[in-house]
C-alpha cells in the first residue's frame, strides 16, 4: 500500500530468464578477497584460508513470513539478507557471502524482481557480503525467497549456543520488541487501507516501529566490538522468535537455567509508548515478539568491568546451574516460568 | 499414480515444527571430518582446511520442475540432492555438505515429508555429504525445496566453465537423452492413468529411460576417474539443460567454438528404441533434453591416448578457434548449427 505504483510493468516473459538474471546480477561487485570466482559458472569458489566456514540457509514464503501489502519489494530482498547475516553474526562470525534463490509467479514483472535485487544489492553493500550463487524459478503461486549465508571465524572465535556455565551474564544487544510492535501498527493500516483505500496514514511517530519491522539491520558490529573489549561469549543466538524461545534455546543446548529481570529489558520509548497504545505490555513485545535480530548472548562474570559501561549491551539476567529453572522475576518480584511462544510458529530453522 | 497409498496420513500441526524436524533429521549421521558442526545452532561451522569451498544452490518448485503425480516423494528427495551435487562435481570437486530448505503446503502429512527426507538422507549415504542445516517452512501452495549444496578442491583441481582452447577434444559421461524421453514414458503413462485409474501399466521396457528421470546419478565417480587417469580437464560443465545449451555455455565462457558429431552421441540401446516408439530423433532427446546430470568437459589432446579406452568417457567432438563456430556435424554430413534449446527454459541458476 507504500508502494510507488508508476514504476513500469514489464512482464517476465518479455525478456526470459538468462536475460533476467544478467539485468538482476549485473550491479553486484565482489567485495570479498575470498571470493576466487562469483556467479557465472557450475558452483562458486570460495577460499577460507586458515578459518572456519559458517553456513546458514532460511526461507521466506510470502503470506507466511511476509505480506507485500506492507512490505516494499526493496525492503524484502534487504530484510531477507538481514535474517541471514543474523545466523553468521550469531555464531560470532563474519559474514561474507549469499546465495539467493528466488521463485516468482507471473504476476511479478520484471521491474519488482529488480526491486528486490536493489534491496539484497544494499545489503550486501551495507554489508561487506557478496551474491554468488542461486536460482531464479518460476512458482505457481506467490513469492518465495531461499538464502544461504556464509560466514568464517577463526577456529577459537565461534561461539555456539552450548557454552552457558552457572553464574555467567545474560547480555542483550540493541533494543527488543520494536519489529513486532511496528508489525501491529503496519496490520493496523493495512485493515484501515482495505476500508478507506484514499487514507494517508501519518506514521512518523512509529518511525522506528516500522523501520524495526520493514528494514531490520543484523549486528555486523557486534563481533568486533567485543574482540576490541577482549570479550568471548559463553554461548550465543540471535533473537528472530522472541527473547523467551531464544533463553529456552541457550538453556537447553548449554544444559542450565536462566534467571531474567523483566525491569532490565531494554525497551525503545517510541516501542513501550506504542506498546502502550496497543495496550500490549512491552515485555511480552520482547519475550514473545521476535523478529528483532538482535544478539542474545551469555559471558563469565569476570568479563563484568569490560562491558558494563558500553552502550550496545543490557545485562539482563544471569545462568544457574537447574536446566529447569527458567524464570522471569517480574517488575512486581514475581518468579514467572518463560515458554516458547515464538514470534512464528509456522517456521523453525534447523 | 505409482505411489503406496496405504501409508497413515498425520497432518504436520499435530506435531508442530521442532518435533517434526527432530523426526526428519534424527535418521542423519555425521561421515565427514570437515563437519565441525552440523545442524542444531544459528549456522554449521565446517573446516575445509587448504581446498577451496565450492557452493552452488537449485531451487524445485512443484508443478514446474517436478509433477508428484508419477514422482514419488522419496525420488524427488534424491533427485533434488543429485541436481545439486551434480553442480560441485562439474567443478571437478568433492561434494561434502548439503543444506535443504522445504516449503509445504498443509495437504503434506507428516509421513509424506518423512519419504522426502528418507530419500535425502538415501542420497547423502549413497554420497557420502551431511546434512547441515536449513529451513522448514509452510507454504500457500505446493512444494517447494530449495537446496545448497557444498563441496571442495584443491586450488589448482578446480576446472571452470572457461579455459576450452582451440583443437581440445570435447568428452561426455555416461550416455544421454534418457531422462527426457523417461519423461515422456511418464508423462503418457500420466494421461492414461488419468482416463483410466485402474489401469496397470509394465513399465519394465522403459526401466533404464524412467530410473534416469526418477533417479538419475550425479558423477561423484568422474573426478577420482580423471584424476587416477592424471586428466585435468581444461573446461567442465553438467548437463541439466541438454547437450547443445552446455555445448553453447562452455563456448561463451570460454571464447571458442565447437564440432560436434551426431554419430558420436553417446545414447543406450533403450533410449534409441524408445525414442523410435515416441517417433523423436534420440539425437534431439540428448541435445535438447537435460536432466541427464553426465559431465561434458573438454581435455588436451595430449590426453588423447590416456583416455581413448576408458568406458566412462565417449568423445563426441573438438573445440575451434572461432566462438560463432558452433556446429553439429549429422550423420549425414550436414553442418548443423546448435542452438540453445534448453529443458526447461523456466529456470536457471546463476
């Protein structure tokens, strides 16, 4: 409903595939001294010297994790990089290559699949990541967006989601339940679009909902502020489900119990006053929200002095030694059991 | 039509995602070292060590690269994994590593994904690749799988689309045209069932023609053939697309023609007289066909002798000076211009 609705219409077939590909591909650059040889041939060639190589795919189906009545086709092929450099960035990694794989029914033309190229083109920009490889298909229904990333870190530098011990930190990156909440306020819109389709809604005062929502950025810089802060994590997980799935997640690989202080959340103003509007309580838009990408990530209490004082991170609670001991202790000092209750049930990495 | 239809029908919400895909991934074993970790966090940490990393990603789509209706379920789990390693092995490398991503629609019981899977994993151990991640999805309509595949060489192994040079002589695997015309068994044997449902066809005359379109092979065994032959190749391709698109690709790639000669066109004994049966010139089956997944390639002449007996290998042509120079000589003697026919002109990689 954002969209600019003048762009040209040019039907696929206009043109055929190989055509297609090169019109897509053409303004991507290799950025990597990794990369030994792009798109073009069977398989790219990589070289990761002396690392380890991280991989990670993820898929997104339109009417299942996206909605294009919201959602501009540039923002999706972003947003779609973004939830997979997450996974690299997760591990402690470097992110440094995709595949893109996309399958589009007819009704996309040709100038909407160059929007979402422009979309993956900035992230990789953005990013320091190159295009080397997928596929374009034709679907029989819909848009569907397949992407694999791939990282490197030296062999002591991953960090794994096992790795928690008793009495470590429990850290957060960023700020939590800002996508899922502009996800509310784009909802919204969308029904009072389908009512008054002449509305001009005013969204700036949930600019940064939105923007959470529609443009999320995954946490390139986080690896390399705390190699500068001389900090490994213990264990490490990017929050796509919702902070609560994301603590089960580090508990039940790290074998411990988690301890979270509802009142150390870190929440926007612009989110808890949205929150607010919504009359959702902001805690939940973080627990069970998702969708955030930021890092939720564990360190030994002796690594405290290091990060205390640096603005990226909120310590939120801290590790025990029961497995079953997942517990929020609420503004009110109430011991709450955390559950799964995932921003998405309906789709689950492995 | 020739699936079992008496296996039981669970609908996949009766067990939600992170059980079923426990359920699909738990049959699969770790074989290789390189494997630091395989699927269970935010990404998969491999260590190539001193090969270069060799990745290529195809995407299935239901309806428009497979037809469940004469596909089983447990074939296309193999075949989308031999499209995929297919791809590393033109590089002349060693496939090792695969992710799958799969987006169904809820008509998919649990069962159904179960068959899917049981023929990755049947490709994996045939293969000797793991399984290393990817995504489960719900889709609006159909299926869709999306693979990466990954593997590695040495630096100075991997052969590229260019590097063909004048006087070459051009090499293919196996023999070609099988899985088209296999194809149009099924596609024939689709029509009647669809008039008669009680019919039970004997398929056994075209067992070689539909195994190569049901369950063709990639050719893990082409690199180790080459390299025990001391054979580098100088270019390499797989043919997915036909004979005479792959001719046309190695030509752009590496700037130069090629003659091919019909009567050098390696074709089995059934596929030449089933293609007498659909009245198709078994010449046209292998040139314009695809999905064979053999390997063309090209050598020096100087590796004319170690090759000449070799079963594996027929050589079906030379390479010229001149990139417009792309011809067929017939049976008859007449100069043939090929041209870019492909399979299935709805989809390419990049």
């Amino acid at each position: 409903m954002f969209q600019d609705k003048n762009i040209p219409k040019t039907p696929i077939s206009d043109i055929g595939e190989f055509e297609l590909i090169k019109k897509i591909t053409q303004h991507f650059k290799i950025r990597q001294n990794k990369t030994i040889l792009g798109i073009g041939d069977d398989s790219s060639v990589l070289d990761f010297k002396n690392n380890q190589t991280l991989v990670s795919s993820d898929m997104l189906v339109e009417g299942i994790h996206f909605d294009l009545a919201y959602m501009p086709l540039k923002h999706l092929g972003y947003k779609s990089v973004m939830v997979n450099l997450s996974d690299i960035y997760a591990m402690n990694g470097k992110a440094s290559h995709i595949l893109v794989s996309i399958a589009i029914s007819n009704r996309f033309t040709i100038e909407s699949i160059q929007e979402i190229y422009k979309g993956i083109e900035t992230a990789c920009k953005n990013y320091n990541v190159d295009l080397i490889g997928g596929d374009t298909t034709s679907s029989t229904s819909g848009l569907i967006i397949s992407i694999t990333a791939i990282g490197y870190a030296k062999k002591n530098q991953v960090v794994l989601r096992k790795g928690a011990k008793p009495n470590d930190l429990m850290i957060v990156t960023g700020d939590l339940g800002g996508a899922y909440i502009g996800l509310q306020v784009l909802e919204r819109e969308k029904a009072v679009f389908n009512v008054n389709p002449q509305s001009q809604p005013d969204l700036s005062q949930y600019s940064y909902c939105i923007e959470r929502q529609l443009k999320p950025e995954a946490r390139k810089d986080i690896s390399s502020i705390l190699s500068d802060l001389k900090i490994t994590p213990t264990s490490m997980i990017d929050i796509s489900d919702g902070l609560s799935s994301e603590i089960i997640h580090l508990s039940e690989s790290s074998k411990v119990g988690f301890i979270l202080y509802e009142d150390k959340i870190p929440l926007d103003s612009e989110v808890t006053k949205t929150c607010e509007e919504f009359k959702i309580n902001g805690s939940i838009a973080a627990l069970n929200g998702g969708e955030d990408y930021e890092l939720l990530f564990t360190i030994n209490q002796k690594d405290y002095k290091k990060i205390k004082t640096s603005p990226s991170f909120s310590i939120i609670g801290h590790v025990t030694n029961d497995i079953n001991d997942r517990h929020m202790i609420s503004r009110l000092g109430e011991k709450i059991k955390l559950e799964a209750q995932g921003w998405n049930s309906t789709k689950k990495t492995y």
